[in-house]
C-alpha cells in the first residue's frame, strides 16, 4: 500500500468514526434532549470508548456544537429565478429537511428549544446559527426587491426574522410527527403563504 493509500484509508477510518459519533449523539438528544449526552454513552451507542470520543471532538460541549452543524446542513436545489424563487425553495427544503434528515432534524429542533432557556452552552451556539440564517434570508429577500421578484415596500431583516420564526414553529409543532403525510400539505401550504406574502405585483 502507497503512503498516499495509507493516508487516505485513515482519512476515511477517522471519517466513518467521526460519522457514527455524530450518528450516536445526534440519536440520543432526538431521543431525551442533550442532557442525555455524555461521552461515555455517546461511545457506548457508537461502539467506542470515551477516549476515543474524546480523541475526535475533545468535550462534551463540542460534541453538541459539532451536531449543531452537522444537523443544520441541507441541501438546496439549483432555482432558476429570482429572489423570491430562491426563498420559497429555502423554505421548501427546510420542511423536507424535517423528515428526511430526521432524527438529526428532530435533535436540531430539541437542542434549539433548551437554548431558549438560555443554556450556557446551547445559547451562545444558536445565536451564532440563528444570525446566520436570518442573514442568509435577508440576502434573498434583498435579493428579490432588486430584481422585481419580491415586493419593494417589506423590510428584509424584519421579513428574515418572521420566515425563520415560521419555519422553527413548524418544525416544532411537527416534531414528533415528521413522518405524517400531513408535512406534505403543510410544505405547500407554507410555500404558498410565503409566496402570496412577498410576490410582487405581476409576479406569477
């Protein structure tokens, strides 16, 4: 085997470790919330001692940032359009995130919920997220009022932040259902709501 073999084969090895870690944490807080976390039993969920959990992420506390991210990620589709195409998509995808992703969604929601209550850990973690996320919608909403997608007169930070709250009160309120049918209904439902709020006069 090459030094560059060796080299990739152990980057794979610390992967899948780092992989079924996450996997393991991410189970037990969609399961009982973060208080359910310890190194100890994340490694006995994964198959691996605590030393080794410790090895990848260091502390309990990046353990749970390091779910943060890895349960926030999705992907979304390439939109041809504007802005307001680009912010029903977002919002289309968010949703679909729920039951596809879960339980890494369902850890997400859960993990939010205890930073409200302003967890020393969680707190500062989400508001860090939460700002990005709302700069990410801003953009798109100012996005969309340059190119005539979306209308001229809403406020885009004050937009950014009721999309974000309606999509985390969905999630929330479906938290334990994100397999029902009904998320389907609701995904459109959303869509169409965002789209009837924003649209731009003549746009379709």
């Amino acid at each position: 085997m090459t030094g560059e073999s060796k080299r990739r084969t152990q980057q794979e090895r610390r992967a899948e470790t780092e992989q079924r870690v996450l996997d393991a944490a991410t189970t037990l807080i969609a399961r009982n919330g973060s208080r359910s976390v310890s190194l100890a039993e994340v490694g006995r969920l994964a198959g691996y001692s605590r030393g080794i959990v410790h090895h990848h992420f260091g502390s309990r506390e990046q353990l749970l940032a390091a779910v943060v991210r890895h349960a926030q990620r999705f992907d979304l589709p390439t939109v041809e359009g504007g802005g307001l195409a680009r912010i029903t998509a977002l919002v289309s995808a968010y949703l679909v995130n729920l039951r596809d992703r879960a339980p890494a969604s369902q850890a997400f929601l859960l993990l939010w919920a205890e930073s409200m209550a302003s967890d020393p850990v969680l707190g500062p973690l989400f508001a860090e997220r939460d700002a990005w996320f709302r700069e990410r919608l801003t953009d798109d909403i100012r996005a969309g009022i340059e190119d005539g997608t979306v209308r001229s007169d809403v406020d885009p930070p004050s937009v950014a932040i009721s999309l974000a709250g309606l999509l985390r009160g969905i999630g929330m309120q479906l938290l334990s259902a994100v397999d029902d049918p009904l998320l389907d209904r609701v995904t459109e439902q959303a869509v169409d709501l965002v789209h009837r709020s924003l649209a731009a006069p003549g746009d379709p």
